[in-house]
C-alpha cells in the first residue's frame, strides 16, 4: 500500500501502519466492529419496524422496568432500545452472553405488553 504524508510517498506494509500513524489497529478493529452490530442492530429494528406496518417506539431500555442483569445483558451486546431489541430474533436474544432464561422470559412478556412478538427466525 502506497501512504502519502507531507508529500513524501513511501511503500508501507499493512503492520506499519499503526507505528507510523501512532494508533492502535488492534483497538480501531474493535471500534470497527462495534460500530458494524450496532448499524446492523439498528438495520434489523428499521426492518422489524417496516414490517409490522407500525412504528416501534424507541424507548431506552433503562426505561422498560428490566431487572439488573437483563438490562447489563441486553446493554453489553449494545441494544439500547425497545426498537432494538425488537429487531432481534429470539434466537439471537438468547445468544446473549450471561443471557438467563429469567431475562429471555422477562424481555419476552415486556414486549408483549408494546403488542410485539419476538421473531423465531435464526
């Protein structure tokens, strides 16, 4: 890869990157990928949205009423949102990491009380 500065043209091989520009790859990489599920979380919200014809509100979780350790789930896998977690499948709520069947329950009887399902698609 050819990298420009200041006029100087040098050849730079993709592990000098980071020396040269004094970042950390490794931690951009992982704002990256955050940055990816949260787009593709808000995607599949937009979607769920769309296809039940009705406007999901976009209420924080915290205001939900979840107990502790489904709120630090639902917040470590970075949904925010009723919207958010709406757009989720019940499979991949599940998948949550330190995801109880006491939250999954929880979550699930809270949306039903907004009138949403969750979708059983993988």
């Amino acid at each position: 890869m050819k990298l420009i500065l200041e006029g100087r043209e040098d050849l730079v091989y993709p592990g000098q990157l980071g020396a040269i520009l004094g970042v950390n790859i490794e931690y951009l990489e992982k704002e990256l990928e955050m940055l990816r599920r949260l787009l593709a979380s808000r995607k599949r919200a937009r979607n769920a949205m769309l296809g039940s014809g009705r406007v999901i509100p976009d209420l924080p979780i915290q205001m939900l009423g979840f107990s502790k350790k489904a709120m630090t789930a639902l917040l470590s896998a970075e949904v925010e949102t009723l919207r958010g977690i709406a757009g989720l499948s019940e499979s991949q709520l599940k998948m949550i990491k330190a995801f109880s069947s006491v939250s999954y329950w929880e979550i699930r009887n809270r949306l039903r009380e907004f009138g949403i399902e969750l979708d059983e698609r993988s």
